[in-house]
C-alpha cells in the first residue's frame, strides 16, 4: 500500500462527506412507503398515501385540539415511587427514570384546560410512549385531576386513550385505579357534564375494561386496535383464527362497540360539536 492510498483518500472521503439527519424520513408501519418527515408532520401525523395514523405524544394531541395550540396544564398530584420496590430486569425506579428522559413528562398522562373552537374544556391525554401508557398510580390521579378539574370549570371532560393496560411493576395499586376512576366518571354523570372518549392504536388491558369504555360517546381513530386481551393471545386461547380486522376500530364499529371512527382532521370538529350538543351551548357562527 503506497502513500496516496494511506493519506490521500482518507481525508478525501472526510472532505466530502455529508451528515444526513436519521429523522429526514419515516416509513409507513403498513406499507413500507417512505415519507418525508415534514410531509407526514403537517400532515397531523397521518401517512398521505396509506392514511396509517402515528402514534403521537401528548404534547402534540394537546397542540392539535386545542385553540391556537395554547392551553393551561393541570397540575397532577404527586404519589408514591415504586411502593412495591419492584424490580424485573431492572429496579422500576430506573424504568420510570428512563421514561421521563425519553419523554420529558412524570407520568403517562398529561391534562389541560383550555378552549376547542371558542368552547371550554379539559383534555387529558394518555401517552402511549411512556411505558406504554400503562396505568399506575399517576396515571390514576392524574385522570380523577382531570376529571375535577371538568367538574371545578363545569366543562366536557376529553379523554385520548392509548395503553397497553395496567402497570404490573405497581400490582393491585395499579388495579385499584380501575374503580377509582370509575366513581370519577359517575361524579361527572351526576353533574351532567359530558365525558367524551377517544380510542387511539392501542387501547388495550384494564383501561379498556374501565374508564376507557365507560364514555357518552366513543370515537376511535382509524385501524385503532381495541380489546382487552391481544389477537394473539385470544388465538392462542380458543384456537381458531379470528376474523379480518378482528378489534380494530372498524370492525368495532361494525359491531356496536364504537359509535364512529373519525379521521384525525376531523376529531376537533366532532369533539367540538358533540360538546355543543351535549351542553346546549350556541353552535359556532359559520
């Protein structure tokens, strides 16, 4: 090997090279398609040609709904760390320190107030990317926070679900909150204020067997995935193949489970106007 192939392509190679940010773009979990970052971004988060919906965090459902993107965060009650000194292959603590740097939030639930065209509400959304939106002790004060907070303002109460169920690191602590946001939901009935689910991809395990499906009405996003159990454990269970789009959004629909699938363009608008009907209040002026 001589000198120029030693020193002189080296430092060719370095003088030409380009650095390609990793999130330039995504592919389409269904189709492989490959879109531009800042297509699918202002686009709601929606592949234009597959119309696969993305999973968002929270801040971004909160940017989308309200008014201006502007809103107050409702402070959340703070509860015990790891009561149950859990530890898997990791102590819990560091899971829910991973948790928080990943996404910049305590818990899985985030709340606001503010207004969604011009009319009052509180939003809580759950976000599937810290833990898999599971549901522990946090998550269950923060959706009863929420909850008063609709009562305190006397506002429809917006729920954005998405979890893979109840937290296992936090045992019967994390089932308790089955019931607990169960009697929140029945104080919002008696005040007679509307309480409004979304299902977004997945709303699965102990959230789907309580606060998830106890709404006035529910929506779901397009191909959500809806159930208790997964499709593979059910298959696994009674041995037969379950049918095409067994607990997805459609199908749930199809089977009065859901009352509408609404497009993520759309969702402000309906949530919107079912709160105006629930509530009487005076429709938008056109």
């Amino acid at each position: 090997m001589n000198w120029i192939s030693e020193v002189v392509r080296p430092k060719i190679k370095t003088l030409f090279k380009r650095e390609t940010p990793d999130n330039l773009w995504i592919k389409c979990p269904e189709t492989g398609q490959v879109v531009f970052h800042k297509d699918v971004e202002a686009n709601q988060w929606v592949i234009p040609g597959s119309n696969h919906h993305m999973r968002i965090s929270a801040t971004q459902r909160l940017q989308l709904m309200f008014d201006g993107a502007t809103w107050l965060d409702v402070a959340l009650p703070d509860v015990a760390v790891d009561p149950l000194k859990f530890r898997d292959e990791k102590r819990y603590v560091d899971r829910l320190k991973d948790a928080r740097a990943k996404t910049g939030q305590q818990d899985a639930f985030k709340v606001g107030f503010g207004r969604v065209e011009d009319l009052p509400m509180t939003v809580a959304v759950q976000d599937f990317g810290f833990m898999g939106g599971s549901l522990g002790m946090a998550a269950g004060e923060a959706f009863i926070k929420g909850a008063e907070t609709a009562l305190d303002k006397k506002t429809p109460y917006v729920l954005f679900a998405g979890s893979g169920g109840a937290r296992m690191q936090e045992g019967i602590l994390s089932l308790m909150q089955m019931p607990r946001t169960t009697v929140a939901i029945r104080r919002l009935r008696e005040a007679r204020l509307p309480y409004i689910v979304v299902l977004t991809n997945p709303t699965t395990g102990g959230v789907t067997a309580s606060y998830a499906m106890l709404g006035d009405v529910h929506l779901a996003e397009p191909g959500a995935l809806i159930g208790f159990a997964g499709p593979r454990v059910i298959e696994q269970t009674i041995r037969e193949k379950l049918p095409d789009g067994f607990q997805r959004s459609e199908y749930l629909k199809e089977h009065g489970m859901v009352d509408a699938v609404v497009h993520r363009h759309d969702l402000k608008a309906t949530i919107a106007r079912l709160s105006r009907l629930f509530t009487k209040a005076p429709a938008v002026a056109a």
